[in-house]
C-alpha cells in the first residue's frame, strides 16, 4: 500500500496524516474548508520541527514528509487513487454512518475503509457500506506521532485478511498494533474512561482537589498524566460521548457519567481545546 486518505484534518487527523507521510506514504487529506486544511498543515509542521529538534528526524526529512501530503476540499478527488482510507472525523454516529455511505461510493471498490472512531460500533459503521469485510477500525492514540499503540478493531464482518493488512500497515509506521473485537469502547476506553469518570467522582465528591488526584495517579501508578489532565487533552465532549456509548451498550448504570462532566460538557468547558477544563490554558 502506498496511497492514503486521511477523511478529517484535525487532532487526530492531521496527527494520523503526518505519521503516513513521516513513513514514506503518499497521503491525501481531507477537510471541508481550506482553513481547516491550513491549520492542519500549520500543527504537522510545528510538530516536525519538535522531531527535528529532538534530532529524530532531519530537516531533509520534514520537508520530504510535507512534500508527500496532498489537501482536498473534496472527498471524491481525494479517494480517487486511495488504497486505504482512515476516517477521522468528530466522534458522532450518524455523521460517521454517512462518511462511510458516501467513501463506499467514491472510493476504488478494493480499498480498505477504516475508522478511527474510539467507540462507535465498527460492525453497524461497516453495515452503511457495500464492503463490510474491508471496513475495520484503526484507533490511533493522541498525540499519533509519538504514541506506540493502534488499537485494530475487527468488526462482525472484517475478514482475516483485512485484518492483517492493518497490522502490517499499522506496524510500518513504527507503532504496535493490537488487535480486539467490537463491543462498547473495545479495550482502550473501555478501561480508560472509567478510570477518568472515577478521577470525576472523586472531585465531585470533595475526596481531593485536581492537582491532588492527577498527582496521585502521576506519582503512585508513574502515568505521564494525571487523569483529571488527560481527559482535559483528549476532551471532555470526548469523553463524555465515548462513557455515553458505554452506558447504552452495556445497559450498566456503571458506566454513568458523573454530573459534574456533564455540567462542564454543558458549560462549554471541553477541557484544553476551550482554554478550560479541570485546568486553565491560555
Ligand atoms: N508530535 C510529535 N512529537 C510530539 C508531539 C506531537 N504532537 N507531542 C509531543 N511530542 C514529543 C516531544 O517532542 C517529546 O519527545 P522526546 O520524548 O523525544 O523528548 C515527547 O513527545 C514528549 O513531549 P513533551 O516533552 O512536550 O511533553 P511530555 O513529556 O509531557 O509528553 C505526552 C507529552 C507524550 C503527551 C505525555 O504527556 C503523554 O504520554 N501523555 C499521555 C497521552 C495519552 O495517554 N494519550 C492517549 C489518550 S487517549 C486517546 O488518544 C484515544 C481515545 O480514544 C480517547
């Protein structure tokens, strides 16, 4: 495989474009407007420079990884030569069932359709199209260039090979790729966001402050981030949607958001992209 479509230019996108194209891919990336794209282009070019300055990759390097990104405001012209597509829009259902609707369409009848949803259902995601056998999921974990795992979900209908055409990609770019089966939040934030809606309750519940969690979780089980600040990176909208999917799927009131993140979600404090979450950012 050599050509790829990126469908989404932020966060994840863009992140999920610049490691493609960092491992020699022709990458095709998509967005509704030029501004979008712009900005995309702008972040993968800062983070290229922190490579370079960390001396993992050269100035030669960074300028051939940007030569080889290619921008459309179109998803036609942007899947035409594609092999495999990764979707990375906002994490909503019935914009992703159309996304797909659509890539089935427009995109060439043997290329792979992946989603980088983190919880919506790769098996009702593959029933919108014509391939269900070639649709699968590639989870990417933020940030994408620097994070080691994609999370390979095999839906109802992903066949073998498929599958081991992802993980062969997925180990191409240099990452570890596991494989899990689609129920509600497959492994990573089937884990992961209880863990945060707990670190929720905690606060909620006057136990302790945020620095006072993020510190124990830190300092005494040695994560990068604390989980009050993790879910303030990744979005407390996210969040909040992917521990929704949960509820439903499992019908379990465990999965429960805690009202406080609700509240925040309805406050427009979404965590680091709206300069407020359980922190400030300017
Ligand atoms: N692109 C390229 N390099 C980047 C980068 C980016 N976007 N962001 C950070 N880096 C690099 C830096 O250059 C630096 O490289 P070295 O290790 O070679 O020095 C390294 O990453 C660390 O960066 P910083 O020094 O700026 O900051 P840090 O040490 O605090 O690390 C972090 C930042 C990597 C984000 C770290 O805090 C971390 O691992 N946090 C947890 C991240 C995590 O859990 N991600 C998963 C979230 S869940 C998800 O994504 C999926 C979902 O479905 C919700």
């Amino acid at each position: 495989m050599k050509n790829i479509t990126v469908i989404g230019s932020g966060t994840m996108g863009n992140g999920i474009a610049h490691t493609f194209a960092q491992h020699g891919f022709n990458v095709s990336l998509v967005d509704i407007s030029t501004e979008a794209l712009d900005k995309a282009l702008q972040t993968i070019t800062r983070n290229l420079d922190r490579q370079v300055s960390k001396g993992i990759l050269t100035g030669e390097q960074k300028h051939a990884t940007l030569g080889r990104i290619r921008t459309f405001t179109e998803t036609g012209p942007g899947v035409s030569d594609a092999q495999l597509v990764v979707e990375a829009a906002t994490e909503n259902t019935n914009l992703k069932l159309d996304i797909f609707a659509q890539l089935d369409k427009l995109a060439p009848s043997d290329a792979i359709l992946a989603s980088n949803t983190s919880s919506i259902s790769i098996t009702k995601i593959a029933a919108r199209t014509g391939r269900p056998e070639k649709v699968i999921g590639m989870h990417f974990m933020n940030p994408v260039p620097v994070m080691k795992l994609v999370e390979v979900i095999r839906g109802y209908a992903t066949t073998d090979e498929t599958t081991a055409r992802v993980m062969e990609l997925a180990a191409a770019l240099g990452k570890s790729p596991v494989e899990v089966n689609d129920y509600p939040g497959f492994v990573a934030n089937r884990i992961l966001m209880p863990m945060i809606n707990e670190a929720i309750y905690s606060l909620h519940e006057g136990v302790a402050g945020v620095e006072e969690i993020d510190t124990v979780m830190r300092l005494g089980m040695a994560h990068p981030m604390g989980p009050l600040q993790l879910a303030d990176f990744i979005g407390l909208d996210v969040c909040l949607a992917i521990l929704r999917v949960l509820q439903e799927g499992f019908g379990n009131p465990k999965y429960a958001p805690c009202p406080l993140l609700v509240n925040m979600v309805e406050a427009g404090k979404q965590g680091a992209k709206t300069g407020e979450g359980f922190y400030t950012y300017t």
